[in-house]
C-alpha cells in the first residue's frame, strides 16, 4: 500500500509540472540582460583591471564585468547587467568613484 502511495505521489507531482510549468526555482534568472561596453581611463596596471571590475560587480544588477587594459592607459569593460536593476549612468559613477572615469564605448 505504500508503494502505491509513492507512486501517486510522484506521480500527482509530474502532472502538476506537466499542468503548470517548472517550479520558479528552476526557471531562468536572468531573462532580460543587457551588454555595454565601458570605456575605462586611468588604467595602468593589472590592479587597475581588478579595481574597476570589483567596483562594477558591487552595482545591483551586474551579473558579470570583464574588464582588459590596454598600454595606452584605456581599458575596456563587458558588463552584463539587468536593466530592471541597474544602469549605464550607474556603472560610470561605480568606475568614476573609484578613481576611473568611464564613458560608453560607441566604437
């Protein structure tokens, strides 16, 4: 009687699946994202990069920041972000605030 128990259990479990969709747990967590690239002035050296991507990452929203300097003293930085939480203008004042002024790269 057990057995059969389990067994209406889980399957009462996949028609509510079936019916309604995985659970929001297992749904996608980020549907909307957003890519730019950042131009980044001030940067020097390879501590520069970390700086600039650490004071990305801790602006609500950002998923992922890559940041690269190039020997000119510009670097670039990939952001992805959710536009429902953040934006460009707030990704500037993160750089900016850490000492590297930044603009969006339209090259």
């Amino acid at each position: 009687m057990i057995r059969n128990t389990r067994f209406t259990l889980l399957l009462g479990w996949f028609a509510v699946v079936a019916v309604f969709g995985l659970p929001a747990a297992q749904a996608n967590e980020h549907p909307e994202q957003q890519t730019v690239m950042l131009r980044v002035e001030n940067m020097t050296c390879s501590m520069c990069t970390i700086t600039v991507r650490m004071a990305l990452e801790n602006v609500p929203g950002v998923i992922k920041a890559e940041v690269t300097a190039e020997d000119d003293g510009i670097g670039l930085a990939k952001v992805i972000f959710d536009p429902m939480k953040s934006n460009v203008e707030a990704l500037v004042r993160a750089t900016t605030e850490a000492g590297y002024p930044s603009r969006l790269n339209t090259d």
